[in-house]
C-alpha cells in the first residue's frame, strides 16, 4: 500500500514502504516486517499465518503461567523467545517449516495494516487505565519530559553519533537518528511496570511522557527527515507542521471521545453495547487522524483514551470490572503479538548487518556504545529539569528520577522509524542502502539491549531503593489483618468441632500458612486471645484509611442507583483530592464545597439572552446534582465513621477520634447547604427524596423477583419477562428522573397575602403583565440609583440587599425571603431603586411591569393604600436592619398588621413622634423643628428607642440632636405619608 504525504504530515511509527519523493511530496516508507523474499516464502500456504500467530499466543500464555510468581518483565522473555525464532529462521540453515512460512508470512504483510490493528489497542488501553486526577497533577512534568526533553536528546544522542562514530555521516544524518532513539516507546513502557507493580504516581509520569514524547519525536524525526533530502526547513513551517500533527490530533481525540461518552448516555445497563463502542471509536479515531487528517494516530488515541478514562467512574460495579478486564485481555494478546513479531525483526535485522559488514564485533561495540550514550543523554535530561521536576505535580525525589531514566526503554516504535529509513534509502547522495540498514541495526540493537537490561533490572532497583517496601504503617495493618484471620480461623474450627466427619487438624493447618507467624500456638485447632483494634500512629494513614472507606460507600451508593452519574464523578475526586492533602486534615468537603457553587458563567443563563427554559433546565440540574452530591456525601461519611470507630476501638481517643471530629464538621457543612435549598427550593429536596423512594421501591421489585426465581417458582421465561419490565422502570427512572415543578406566575400571585385580596379584573391584569424569572446566586436585580423599570415578587429564595438607601453608603445587610415585593416602594413615590438587590441563592421571581402599578393606582383608590402598606414590609428590613433582621418577612407582615397605623399629613401640619414606636416617612418631606433639619423621604424618625441601633446620622441628621428626647417635632414642608409601627414589645 502506498500514499502521499504532505510536509506537514505526522508519520505514525510503522510507515508505508512505498512512500518515496520530496519533502514537499515526500515519503517516509513505513513496513515493518516486511521480509526477504524467498522461494519457500512464495510457495507457502497462507493459513501458515495463523499458525504462527497461535504459537505467539500459546508462547504468552506459557509464559504468563511461568513467570507469574517471579520478577522476570513478562515483554523481556516475548522479546527474546522473538529473537530466538528470528534467528532460528533467517539467521540458520535450519527453518522452521511451516511456522518458518507463517514468520514469513507475517513479514510480507503490509506494515500499516499491522499497526492499524496493534497501535489502537495498545495505545488507547495504555491511556484509559491511567488515573485522570494523577494525570492532572502530573501533567507539567509530563510535558517537560516530552516536549523539551526530546529536542534536547536528540542533539545530545546525534551529536555522540557524529562525534564518536565511525560512519562519516552528515550533522542531518546524526540527528535523524537521534530523534528515532530519542522517544520512549509506550507499547514497552506501559507493560514493564504494569508487570513491575510500580507506584501509580511514578507510572503515570513514566506512562504519560512516554505516550506524549512519541508525537514530538516524529515531529523531529521528519524535520530532520527534509533535512538529509536536502530540502530546507523554516520555522514558520516547522510551527504549522507541529501544530497540525499534535494540536490537531489531540482535538480530534477530544472530539471523537465526547461523542462516543454522549452517545453511552443512552445505553443503560448494556456493558456489551459499552465494550463495542470503545474498541470501534478507536480504530476509526486512529484512521481519521492517520490517513484522513494527516495527523498523529497515537497522540490521537491518547486523547481519546484520556477522555474515555474520565468516564470510568460512571461505570457500575458488574460493569466496571468487565470494561477492565475486556481491555486487559485485548492488551494481553497485542502486546504477546506486537514483542514476539519485534523480536523476529531484531534477528532479521541483526543477520542483515551481518551480511554487510566484515567486522560484525565492532558493530556490535557500537551498540553497546550506542546503549551507553542513550542512557547518558536520558541523565542529562532528567536531572537538567530535575528543579522543575520537583516543583510541579507530585514532586519528584532522586529516587524517583533514577527509575524514570531507567525506565527510558525503546520498542517498535523506534523500529519503525529506522525501518522507514532502510526502505527510503538507496540514493548515495541522500541516504545509501548501507546506512539504512545500519540505522535499523543499531536502532533493534538499542530496542534490545534497553528492554533486556533495563526492563529486566528495574525490578531489582525498586527493591535497592525501597520503594517497593511496606511503610510502617502499611506492616500493621498486615499484622491487624493477620489476626483477624486467626480469630475467623479460631471460630471455624469451634463451630468445626462439633462435627462428627473425622479430619485431621494438623493436614488443616498446613495449608493456612499465612496465619502461622502470629499463631500463638503450633497446634491446631489455633487460639488467640489478641483482641485488641487497629492502631495507627500516622494521621495521614488515618485520613486515607477513612477517605477510602468513605470512595467504597460511594460506590455502593452509586451501585445501588441512588445518586447520578455526574455526582459520583465529583465524589470520586473529591476523594482524590483530599488523599493527596490527608497530611492537613480532611479536605474532601472543600473540593465538593467549590462544585456546589455555580460558576460565574451560569449568570449568563439568567440573563435575557437565554431561553427561559434552558436557564430553568440547567439550574435545576445543577441543584439536584448537588443535592445528590451533599446526601451521598453525609451517608458516605457517617457510615465510614462507624467503620472506623470498629476497627480502632470506639473508646479510643486518638488519632481516629481526631478523623471521626474532622469527619462531623465537614457532615455540618454539608447538612448547611441541604437546608439552605430547602428553604429557598424546596421543591429540588422533594424530588431528590422521591427519586431515592422510587429506585430503593424497584430495588426491592427486583430483589423479590430474584428470590422466586432462586426458589425455582416461576420459570425461565416468566422471569425474563417480568425482569424486562423492570429495568425498562429502572431505565424509564435514570433517563427521566422526576421533575421539578416550578410553580407558575398565577400561582405564586394568588398565595400573595396582599395580590391575592385584589379584584378579579386587576388580577387578570397584574397575570398579563407578569413573567417568571429563575436567578442563580449572585445575580443583581437592580443596582442603587438603576431606573425603575419593573417590580420584583419573590417566589422562591432569598435576595439579600448590598448598599444602604441614605446618601452615605453604610453597611446593610438585609435578607428577602419568599413573599417579598422589591421595587413596589419605589413604584409607589416614583424613585430610582434605592439599593443594590442580588440573589443570595437559587431565587424564582415574578417580573411585574411598572406599568401594572402606576395602572392600578390610577384607578383604584383602596388598591394605593393595600400598596403602601405592602412596601412598608421591605422599607422596615431596608431603613432599619437592626431591628428587623431577626424576624422573618412573614413575622414582619404580622407585625405591621397588627401594630402599625399609616397616616398622610398635610403641608404645614406638625407632627409629634412617640419614643414608643418607630416611624418611616414614606413619602413627602419633612423638618426638624428642633435642628432645622430638612428630612426627604424615604427616612426613619428618631426615636429613643432606635437612638442607640439606627445610624440616623447616616440619613439626614446626627445622632446627638435626639438622643436624649422622648420625642420629636416635625413640619410638613410637603404632603407626607408616615407609617407608625408600636415596637414597645419587640
């Protein structure tokens, strides 16, 4: 197969053979196994084929079976079992018969066609199983290794090969070769320390840079490629090259991940439809992004499997663990294929030198100098960012750096490339034949020295350095757990013993040997009298013991059906998060806590802009969730306090008591914001309620039929049927939970106290003139000295008022809960709005048209004084917070029902004020007769009473003109309305 390629192309690690040309058209021939013809080899059966790729799998699992107890990379002996048969096949007089032709075989079939099938596999695999919270962490790291890092090992290794070499090769050659050597390859790296059992910090820095440095050592590779054909290379182009074949190809991970997570959201409970879905968006994103787009297949798949990887906590347990297996399966047999066939290709590739050079040892010297150079210039590059290293993510220790510089292993990838580089030359004047074969030699020589030698030994150096030692803490819990055993073991043998079946204890006890270094006695049956309780030393083993505890009780809430699958996402990380600051207490609430809130975008949705139905949909979603979020996390917490306090002693006073504190502070913080929702939406606690009653009420259905169906009642195709139907209830429940109902403007306005009293006609009026508005937190209403333009119902939630209505600005701080009619005063005297008004939570309002109320004024008489008296509720929580805040508006409203007397007065009246109650000029204007002092409205009279909490000289006069006065004068200067409130017994 054969294709062009553009300058800007990404080549993928195995390319086509038949690319050939320019830069401008060039070639990079990518086959890899692509053998020597022979005689035998065209006569050969092509079911030969599948005889050797069931010997490979038959090799793997013989291998797996024998190196399951031992340290032995399980890649290293592919590798070299690979080598082996290559040898035995072309480097022999000796062939191998019809294996011999199915090696052969395997060798002649198109190089992408192999990758295509092996790579997404591998690759996606690779990149799902990693942690995406470690991920995050260690990304910077990553990065450093995998973008600068390659351009620095490429000039350190082709400057060796131009320095030290004997080969005469060009500047251009050299540093060719050290951008094919200068990438780790992932396939090799993710199996050694999966088969290692490295830290998962550790892997995923080794694991990602290695994914990610693979898409910046072809980039190199082919800047250097235009350069030995003799074709110059700008930056500008070098720049559009790179972000081509790396930007472009993670977007289009990106993309193809979140369609495949969208469409999975309408797959309920099918893990089979899950696994299918997965494995093909692979293999079409690898096509896209190889030979559609142009762009880098592997950089592709590791955006996609890191997308994908995002999603693996909205799996259920049953499916879950099958994902995890299906992928490990499809991994196993790749990564026995993909070593074995590399093996072949060394061999091959080291009798091919062979036949080239008269002086084989020296060639060979050469490789071990090669391997030499390559671990020197990897040093060079981890130490040199070794500060960075440290500052970033989880940090680093020197321990740490020396196993990720041995761990720089080389594999197909490198293969690959060289071997582009074999079937490209043939032109003396660019490449020769002999320097195509060489760079294969030296590059499988690399390929196999770094995977025997380092992949054999890095097991040794994890254990010289300790790392994969028990902590102390880690020690006990292996002794706690040891005579937990023990004492199991003591009651099976009490409840054994009064069994009249003869067997002999001491045969028993032979086979648990696990228990016997903290058997008190060498005769069984076995007797213990430690019955004491896990004791931890380390706050941080505590916090993580608990924080685990608490990620298990999450999963079974989530298993159970009782909260969503965006919940259990943020409750998952939640976790993380805090395990990585367990050393400063519990942190998992503080996560969660900055999830609750809204983010600043959501204000976009209660603006105009939006379509109502959209604001509504999305802000209720966001409060079930959290909703959701805050009931899992208090019934996560309690019951991992419990599990604590049972395993450590519920009387102990130490460092479980300290988790257990900790633990009810953070449930206290949680129980705040579920009751601040009930009290601005309780509706959103109502269908959270009803949703956990509907899915534990179908539970039990289905535990019920699973019952009859284990008593053998109903046969198979009456529970197939009736199961049916249950998880079409179970699926009806998760895709369309219950709504929310969210009353209508009519219904809020006909349980007002005041609009519900008006007349049918002003009543269908105010209906007409009234719409429905749903505000997130922190959206303003209207701002202080804003033109007045409608009047504000609350329906639902709280508003909180943020600057004082006087001329100078005090401090106020008054809340508006349901029934408040903001705006009305100032509608009545024909004012700017007087303060700033911003939700304080979720509020539902009603939006009234000013033209309703200066209507109803206009005609109705009775209906201005029902008015006046309604806006005297906000004007006292407005004018005096002080005295107000502490009652709620529906104990405000009382209060001016029952103790309040309104009364207008005419110009030139004097007016008496009592210092038995508080008086607010509502409208008109008065003068203090003692200070002179002319009073606008709005304004609160002094009085002796509020002398002392009523800041009057913020209003229009000082404090010291009253303070001593029972009461007060005023002239009316202008038509004044003044409201009396009796607050003798408040």
């Amino acid at each position: 197969m054969s294709g062009k390629y553009s300058t800007h192309h990404v080549f993928e690690l195995f390319p086509n053979s038949a690319i050939m040309g320019t830069v401008e058209e060039g070639t990079l021939p990518y086959n890899l196994w692509q053998g020597e013809s022979s005689s035998s080899s065209s006569s050969s059966n092509p079911s030969d084929a599948v005889l050797f790729g069931g010997i490979c799998l038959l090799v793997g699992v013989s291998c797996r079976t024998l190196l399951r107890r031992t340290t032995i990379p399980y890649t290293v002996v592919l590798l070299i079992l690979g080598i082996a048969l290559g040898s035995l096949e072309f480097g022999s007089i000796y062939r191998l018969g019809k294996l011999g032709n199915g090696i052969r075989i395997w060798a002649d079939i198109d190089a992408d066609l192999l990758l295509a099938v092996f790579l997404p596999i591998l690759i996606f695999e690779g990149a799902f199983s990693m942690q995406v919270h470690q991920i995050k962490k260690c990304m910077a790291q990553m990065l450093l290794l995998a973008g600068p890092g390659v351009l620095i090992s490429t000039g350190l290794i082709g400057a060796a090969v131009k320095l030290i070499f004997p080969y005469d090769w060009n500047w251009n050659t050299s540093l060719l070769l050290g951008a094919i050597l200068s990438a780790t390859d992932p396939v090799a790296v993710v199996a050694l320390l999966k088969d290692l059992g490295a830290s998962k910090k550790l892997s995923t820095i080794v694991e990602g840079e290695s994914m990610m440095n693979d898409g910046a050592a072809i980039v190199v590779y082919q800047l250097f490629y235009r350069m030995v054909l003799g074709k110059s290379s700008g930056c500008v182009a070098v720049l559009e090259y790179l972000a081509e074949g790396s930007l472009g190809s993670v977007l289009i991970g990106i993309v193809f991940g979140m369609a495949s997570l969208l469409w999975l959201r309408f797959i309920y409970n099918d893990t089979l439809t899950d696994f299918s879905l997965a494995l093909t968006v692979s293999y079409i994103a690898y096509y896209t992004a190889q030979e559609e787009a142009e762009a880098s297949g592997i950089l592709t798949l590791v955006a996609l499997g890191m997308v994908f990887a995002m999603s693996k906590d909205t799996h259920r347990a049953g499916g879950k663990q099958s994902l995890h297996e299906f992928w490990e399966m499809i991994a196993y047999i790749a990564n026995t294929l993909i070593f074995i066939l590399s093996g072949v290709i060394i061999a091959q590739s080291i009798f091919s030198i062979g036949n080239l050079e008269n002086n084989t040892g020296r060639s060979w010297g050469y490789v071990f100098l090669l391997y030499i150079i390559l671990q020197v210039a990897r040093t060079i590059v981890v130490f040199a960012f070794y500060p960075a290293l440290c500052y970033f993510g989880y940090g680093l220790n020197w321990k740490e750096a020396i196993i990720i510089i041995w761990s720089g292993l080389r594999g197909a990838v490198g293969l690959a490339l060289s071997l582009s580089i074999k079937d490209a030359s043939g032109d003396p004047k660019y490449l020769s034949s002999e320097t195509g074969a060489m760079f294969v030699f030296l590059t499988g020589g690399s390929v196999l020295l770094t995977l025997i030698i380092n992949g054999s030994t890095t097991q040794l150096l994890l254990s010289l350095f300790g790392m994969d030692a028990l902590s102390e803490s880690e020690k006990t819990m292996v002794n706690y757990a040891k005579h937990q055993l023990l004492r199991k073991a003591e009651e099976f043998s009490r409840t054994c013993s009064g069994s009249n079946n003869p067997f002999d204890w001491i045969t028993v006890g032979g086979y648990a040997s696990c228990i016997k270094d903290v058997c008190e006695d060498t005769v069984w049956p076995p007797c213990t009298t430690n019955h004491g309780y896990l004791k931890i030393d380390d706050m941080k083993t505590m916090r993580v013991c608990f924080l685990k505890a608490t990620r298990e009780t999450y999963w079974s809430t989530f298993n159970e059906g009782r909260i969503t699958e965006s919940s259990i996402s943020v409750l998952m990380e939640s976790i993380d998060e805090a395990i990585d600051l367990a050393t400063q207490g519990l942190h998992d609430w503080n996560y969660i806590s900055t999830h609750l809130k809204f983010p600043g975008y959501y204000r976009f949705f209660s603006t105009s802009v939006c379509p109502p139905r959209l604001t509504r949909w999305l802000v209720l979603k966001k409060l079930q969730d959290s909703c959701h979020i805050c009931s899992a996390f208090i019934h996560a917490h309690r019951i991992a306090r419990q599990l604590l306090l049972d395993y450590t002693g519920k009387s102990d006073n130490g460092n479980a008591a300290i988790v257990v504190a900790e633990s009810e502070v953070e449930e206290i913080e949680a129980r705040k914001f579920l009751e601040n929702v009930k009290n601005s939406m309780p509706e959103i606690i109502h269908q959270t309620e009803s949703r956990e009653v509907t899915f534990s009420l179908l539970k039990c259905l289905d535990e019920c039929l699973s019952d009859m169906e284990k008593d053998g009642i109903l046969t198979e195709k009456v529970v197939l049927h009736v199961h049916d139907l249950l998880q079409n209830d179970l699926e009806k429940l998760l895709r369309s939970p219950p709504t929310v109902r969210i009353p209508k403007p009519v219904e809020v306005l006909s349980i007002h106290p005041l609009l519900a009293n008006l007349s049918p006609a002003i009543q269908s009026d105010l209906e007409c003139s009234a719409n429905s508005v749903l505000k997130t937190p922190g959206c303003t209403l209207y701002t202080k000295g804003s033109k007045l333009t409608s009047v504000w119902l609350i329906g639902n939630g709280s508003v909180r008022s943020r600057r004082s209505p006087f001329p100078i600005n005090c401090h106020v701080d008054s809340t508006y809960h349901r029934g408040s009619v903001l705006g009305l005063y100032e509608a009545l005297v024909g004012k700017p709005y007087l303060s700033d008004m911003v939700t304080d939570s979720v509020a539902f309002c009603v939006k009234i048209k000013l033209e309703w109320v200066i209507s109803v004024l206009a005609r109705d008489n009775a209906v201005e004084e029902l008015l006046w008296k309604e806006c005297t509720v906000v004007v006292s929580k407005l004018l005096a917070p002080d005295i107000f805040k502490k009652f709620s508006m529906q104990e405000v409203r009382s209060i001016i029902d029952e103790r309040s007397v309104m009364n207008t007065f005419s110009s030139q009246e004097v007016i008496e004020t009592s210092h038995h109650s508080i008086n607010f000029l509502l409208s008109g204007c008065l003068r203090d007769q003692s200070t002179e002092q002319l009073i606008e409205c709005p304004a609160v009279l002094p009085c002796s009473i509020l002398s002392e909490s009523i800041p009057y000289s913020s209003a229009n006069g000082t404090a010291e003109s009253f303070g001593s006065c029972s009461y007060s004068k005023y002239k009316v200067v202008k038509p004044a309305r003044i409201v009396r409130i009796d607050i003798s017994a408040v």
